[in-house]
C-alpha cells in the first residue's frame, strides 16, 4: 500500500491574502488580521488598544467601509466603529462586551489550472491512504474528489476532515481508497496547555484498516507556521506541538499500537529544536528521507526551490512500519520549478506560478502490508 502526504494549499477556495503571487505579498495582511481579532478579545478598550485597533483597520482597507479587499468586519451585535463624514475612524465599544464581531478574511476561487493540477498531482501520487494538508472543509474535499478526481479515474471512496482550530479554513484530513478504510477517528483539537489550545489545527488520529488483518494509526499534523507573528514565540509553538504529538505516539506504542505514520506539514526543517521531541530525545520515529529504498530527485527539500532548508513536509514511521518499506519518493511536478523548469521539470500545463498546484511536493511511502 502506498501512503502520501500532500499540503494543496485549499482546493477551491482561499484567503485572498493567501492568494497572491509569493507569501511576502500577503504577510502584512495576515499579521494585521491576527493583531485586531487578538485586540478585541480585550475585556476593556484603552486608549492605547483603541488606537492600535485603528492602525491595524486601516491597513485592512477598513477606513471607510467593513469590507475591503482582504476582509470583511463582522458586526453581529452592537458596534465597534464610527466613521464620521468628517474626521477620523473612531472605536465607540469600550471593550469586548459592548460588541459581538471580528475580523474575517475574504475568500476567492483557486486558478482554475492549480486546481487542476493539485487533482493532478493526486492522481499520480495514486495513494491509497492521503494526508491532505489546507483543505478547507470536508464538502470542499467531497467535491474536489467527484468534480475533478473522478473525471480522472482517481476518485477515493473515503473521505474525511475534522474542522480545526484555524480560522482561515486551513484543516488535515484524509481520503482513503479500498480496500483501505477509516475505522475510528481522535480529534485533539482541544488539547490545551497554560489555558491555551496546543494545535494550530489539528492532530487527528485516523486508524485505517488497510487488509482484513492489519491496521495503522496514521496522525496527520499541521504545524505553526513561520510566515508571521514572533519568531520566538512561533518557534515554541511548534515545539509544543512536536512534544505532544510525541507524547501521544508514546502513548499509543506503550498501548501496543506498533504500525504509526506521524504526517504531515510540520513549518521546519529536521534539524530545528521545535521538531528535536519527534526527530531526536530516544524517538523511535523515522523521517522516509532516511529510508536506504526512498528515491531520491536530487532535491533535499520538499517547499519552493526544494532546497534543504526548505525540507517541511514528513512521513514519520515507527520501527514496525519503517522495517517495512519498499519504496519512497517525491512528487514535485506540481510545484512551480522556475521558467523552463530550470529548478526542477514542472507538469507543461503550469505555465507561471500561480498556475502551480502548491507550493508542496507530495511525499510518498510505499510499504509491504
């Protein structure tokens, strides 16, 4: 059976600031957004918060109106703002329980070319068990799966996706094809930590049943990520993470689960100290990459130019599932390799970047159940 991960960057749909031609573009948009949801959880408004709420609306393209380009200002209940015909913008709540609202990023269709190609991808890939990483929800996933997997004879009969604790609609699920099925899911979704959520969206457990006799527990992750926010406070982030998936992999070994794949986009490279708790400290895991039978393309990384400081993605494998590999590679057509391909050869339908499939190679491992 072959299992793969695969982040496709949203199937259908995206935050228009998520959108635009390199993450660059969009950082400043997403940073601002984060900034004023956290800004109107404050209980009281002071003159210092009300202003910083202001600076970040406008730089939104909120100054005259709640929709701009990249977002919308819900005002469900009560009001946040006042905008007078002369004069500045003005915050009137004085705190979070004179307003019922936030901030949420708009949303536009994917190249209709990159949604081809992520199907794609997918069908070349041709795993029996996928990782999918940004998927928007569950219905995007049915969808993609009948409107572009089926046309090419990729259709998967398993299809599943637990919302997470983003709210850009950036979620981990799981398609799976006979005779391989999802028996029983573990959401952690609520896993906290000094009163704080743990996973920025999810570490789902899916066990599959992949022969009548066998099962693996496949955990598929999606990491915080380095594009905003601070450095060092992203980085414990996701070493947090890193240290509770490996205590619940501990968990489930020491419950006498031995067939686990840890998967998924974990924002860092192998030899950072956020990912040391699943990648060294007495962890049995082990990264496909290392695998004597794994294909290399010359390519050390799995993100953009795929460069070795852009290695991100992972299929992690215990002892049990490691011993029995065959095979594993990369699929990386679908990501932009420069024109003419000089990075790396492309599929020839991607003619500019925008028209890539993601910015993630698929990742692929091949065992002998």
């Amino acid at each position: 059976m072959r299992i793969a991960s695969f982040n496709v960057e949203n199937m259908f749909r995206r935050a228009v600031a998520l959108n635009l031609a390199t993450w660059k573009d969009g950082k400043v948009i997403l940073d601002q957004y984060a900034k004023v949801n956290s800004l109107l959880q404050e209980p009281v408004y002071t003159a210092a918060i009300k202003k910083s709420i202001i600076d970040a609306l406008d730089t939104l393209g909120l100054k005259k109106s709640n929709e701009s380009q990249f977002v919308i200002l819900r005002e469900n209940h009560g009001h946040l703002l006042k905008r007078p015909k002369s004069g500045p913008m003005q915050v009137i709540a004085e705190g979070r329980s004179d307003f019922i609202g936030w901030v949420e990023l708009k949303t536009e269709a994917v190249d209709e070319v990159a949604t081809k190609m992520t199907a794609k991808v997918i069908r070349e890939v041709n795993a029996d068990v996928l990782a999918v990483i940004e998927a928007e929800d569950r219905i995007a996933l049915v969808r993609f799966n009948d409107q572009l997997l089926k046309p090419i004879h990729s259709t998967y009969g398993g299809i599943m996706l637990i919302d997470g604790n983003d709210d850009r609609g950036i979620d981990v699920g799981l398609l799976t094809k006979q005779p391989s099925m999802i028996e029983s899911i573990v959401s952690h979704v609520d896993d906290m930590t000094g009163g704080k959520r743990i996973f920025s969206r999810d570490c789902v457990e899916y066990t599959v049943r992949v022969t009548a006799t066998k099962r693996i527990l496949v955990m598929v992750n999606h990491f915080k990520s380095k594009g905003f926010g601070n450095q060092a406070t992203s980085d414990a982030k996701r070493k947090a993470q890193a240290q509770r998936v490996r205590n619940i992999y501990d968990q489930r070994r020491a419950q006498g689960v031995d067939l686990i794949a840890v998967v998924g986009d974990f924002n860092d490279t192998p030899d950072s100290a956020p990912l040391k708790p699943l990648l060294s400290q007495q962890s049995d895991l082990k990264d496909i990459f290392d695998h004597p039978k794994f294909k290399s393309d010359g390519h050390l990384g799995t993100f953009g130019n795929g460069t070795k400081n852009n290695k991100i993605d992972y299929i992690l494998l215990s002892p049990a599932l490691f011993s029995r590999v065959t095979n594993g590679g990369v699929e990386r057509r679908g990501v932009w390799g420069g024109t003419n391909g000089t990075l790396f050869p492309h599929f020839p339908e991607i003619t500019k970047s925008i028209e890539a499939a993601s910015d993630h190679a698929a990742i692929f491992a091949d065992l002998d159940l």
